[in-house]
C-alpha cells in the first residue's frame, strides 16, 4: 500500500504532486492511503507527460476543500480513470459525488461571503475590521485571496475554527483560530488578547486552490463580491428572521445592484432609535448599518455626547445602498420618495418590535421616512415633537453632512451643533430613564 502524506486538509499542491507522480507510477487507486500529517513518504519516481481536462482540474480544486476525508482518494480516483483515456459519464457515482462536494463548497463559501459579519476594531489609528465565521468546509484560504484580490482597500481580519486569514492592503497571512465566539465582545476580547501573537505568528499561506475555482457566476463590475463576515453580533429573533426576510425584498429595485440589504442593529426595547439615510459604500459590503466614515464620525459625536452607542437601536431608512457606478468607484446616490415609501415597510417592522420612545431622524431622508413629509433641517432640528401618533422625534443632520463641509472651521462648527444635538437626546434619554415624560 502506498501511503501519501498531505501536510494538511489544504495541501493542494501536495495531493497534486502526488496524484501526478502515482499516476504515471500506474499505482491503481486501491492501493494507495492519504493521510493528513505525519512525516512525509516517499513516492516512487515516474515521468511522463500528465495531461487533465481544465474541467477536471478546476472540479478537483474546489472539491478538494470539502471537510470529507475520502475526498483525496475519490478525487484520485477520476485522475487516475481519465488519464487512463476513460470518457466519465456525468451519471458516474464518483463524479456525482466530486460534483456534490463541490457544489456544498460552493455554496459555504457563498455564505461565508454573506452571513459573515465584520466588527471595526481601531488599531494604530486605523480601522481593522474583525469577523468570525465557522464554515461548514476549508474554505478560508481560497475565499481570503478573493476577498483580498477584489477588496484591497479594507483592513480586516477573518477568524474561524480551523484558523484565521488577515490582511493589511498589501499582504495575506494565515494564524491560528478561535473555535467559538458567541457574540461580538468574546470575539473583541479574545482578538484584544491573542492579537499581538496572531499578527506577528502569522504566515503566508501555501498555495490553496485557485480563488477563482470557488467564486461563483461572473458579476456585473459595480458589484462587489464581498458579503458581510461573521454574524457576531446576535440580533433579537424577531429582528433576525426580519432581517432575513428582508434579503428577499423586491418592494423596489434598489435590491439588485446592492450587495445586501443591511438591517438596523441595537437592543430590543432600547428607548431610542437612530435613523440613517441608507447604506453607504462600506455598510453595503460590511452588512452592518453606520460601520464606514459617517458612521466614525456619529460614533465619535456619540461618545461626546455621553451616548453608549450599544444601547439604541441604530438603522437607515432605506435599507439598501443606492449609486451609479463611476469606474471602479460606487457614488452614493440619494434615494427617492418611492424608495422611501417602499422601505418604509422595514421601518415599520422595526419600530414595532423595538417600540423606541424617541426616533432620531438624521437628515432629509430619515426625516422625511419618519414624519411622512419634507424636512427642513435647519428650522427643525434641535428638539423633540410629537406625532399624532403619540410618536416622539428628534430631527438633526446627517454625520456625513459634517463630512463634506471643507472649510474646517465651518465644520468644526457644526460638528459641535451636531454633538450639543446628541447632548439633548441624552438628556431626554435620561429623563426617559427616570420614569419623565
Ligand atoms: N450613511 C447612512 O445613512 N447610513 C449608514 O449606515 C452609513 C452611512
């Protein structure tokens, strides 16, 4: 029996190097073992030429990161039957099965690249954005070179069982994992702990299966292939089967170029909650609302204000993101009433199950969502009204107004404004807190 010795689950050019040598060493697929770990096994010397279909190898390549352990020698199996000049039938049982691996790999990476979350953690003044995820197959390494090839600009760092991918705009390196993280502050804890380890452990990885093998149809090119990473931070079950339901929504056509649609994020029955325009760029990518530079900035005036941001409910207006493709860039567009109105339908589904006390619209969108009607900003921000409903709000501007003032101390200005807003809404927080109107 020869015995074939991989250096791990993912040693593509190990099973490939072998599968070459036994082949043309006409070594029959009965008679050879593969083994993960170990020290290594001579294979006997062969030459020859090796010629597979593109077809074939492209198959292996994704199949080969299914978590089955016969997927060495079955896949060895159909090397070995097509270079013997063997026409495999689609209906084979091998095949079939190489087929139905692949395809399982497929869809893991597909969720990997959807259901995962990323949490923005500040490092060295930047912003690295952490994400756990536990997919059901080895598909981190193929799916961290897609994600690093096609989104360069992005620090971010995936964390699974098996182990974690990292990348900093220039450089993909591979660490140890972490097997379970319920929620966001084990997963923050944890990477504040093992960070330092991780980084400078790091390595490049060795060479897994082509990324391209586990990415699926080609997309438009204004459309990023980037999901959001880890779902560590638990929404209340009704919230999350709303969210979920919201994946399917075709109230108007905003769905189809977006990523995702991203859900608003908070405790239920927090007295407050914040309403955003929509998703911007990041947002869109990272499927968590308020996580890109507006939302920097809303988090720092927060943190001056003396709000705790974990403590509302923060959410958009319209729940997916809206542009016009310029180049390689995504130039936020500003949603319609009938967008609006269409997505109101979320809002609502939101505002019922986190019954707020105040909502905070920021902007002329998420005033117009919440009131119903055309804002002006300027003459109505700064205080709390009350709705016919008995619904109590608070109009001020949008943090990404605040970002595009240019003249600093124009902006420094309205910063402050912004910030003294916020100070009011703590004080009616506080006020709600203390059994006040
Ligand atoms: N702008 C918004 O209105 N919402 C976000 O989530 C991000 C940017």
């Amino acid at each position: 029996m020869q015995r074939v010795v991989l250096k791990d689950e993912l040693d593509w050019q190990g099973w490939r190097q072998a599968a070459r040598q036994l082949v043309l060493a006409g070594i029959e697929p009965d008679g050879v073992r593969w083994v993960v770990g170990g020290n290594p096994h001579p294979l006997p010397e062969a030459s020859g030429s090796f010629n597979l279909s593109r077809s074939l190898v492209e198959l292996a390549g994704v199949a080969f990161q299914a978590r089955e352990p016969e997927r060495f020698g079955l896949l060895y199996s159909l090397v070995w039957r097509a270079h013997g000049g063997e026409t495999i039938a689609p209906d084979d049982p091998d095949l079939a099965l190489a087929r139905r691996l692949a395809l399982s790999v497929r869809s893991d990476a597909h969720r990997m690249r959807t259901n995962a979350r990323f949490m923005p953690v500040q490092e060295d003044g930047t912003v690295r954005h952490v994400g756990w995820f536990a997919p059901q197959h080895f598909v981190l390494p193929a799916n961290a070179q897609l994600i690093a090839r096609r989104f360069p600009e992005l620090t971010w760092s995936i964390i699974t069982p098996d182990g974690s991918a990292h990348w900093d705009g220039t450089r993909l390196t591979f660490g140890a994992g972490l097997r379970d993280a319920q929620d966001d502050d084990t997963l923050l804890a944890w990477w504040e702990a093992h960070r330092g380890g991780i980084l400078d452990g790091a390595a490049e990885g060795t060479s897994v299966p082509e990324a391209e093998a586990v990415d699926e149809a080609p997309r438009p090119p204004d459309r990023l292939p980037l999901g959001p990473v880890v779902t560590v931070s638990e929404l209340e079950p009704a919230l999350a089967r709303a969210a979920k339901e919201s994946w399917a929504c075709r109230r108007c056509h905003l769905y189809e170029p977006a990523t995702q649609p991203v859900f608003g994020e908070g405790p239920l029955g927090a007295s407050v909650m914040f309403v955003g325009e929509q998703p911007g760029d990041q947002e869109d990518v990272i499927g968590r609302p308020f996580v890109g530079p507006a939302g920097q900035m809303m988090d720092r005036a927060m943190e001056e204000a003396g709000i705790d941001r974990r403590q509302v409910y923060v959410t958009n207006a319209v729940k997916h993101f809206k542009f016009t493709p310029r180049g390689k860039r995504r130039i936020h567009q500003t949603p319609e009433a009938p967008e609006i109105r269409a997505c109101s339908f979320w809002l609502d589904v939101e505002k019922t199950q986190v019954r707020p006390r105040l909502l905070v619209a920021m902007g002329g969108t998420a005033a117009r969502a919440v009131l119903g009607r055309a804002v002006s900003i300027t003459r109505e921000r700064g205080h709390a009204m009350t709705m016919e409903d008995g619904q109590r709000v608070f109009v001020t501007v949008h943090p990404s107004y605040l970002l595009r003032i240019p003249d600093p101390a124009g902006k420094a200005a309205a910063y402050r404004d912004f910030v003294k807003d916020l100070s009011a809404i703590r004080v009616l927080m506080q006020a709600e807190a203390d059994g006040g109107p």
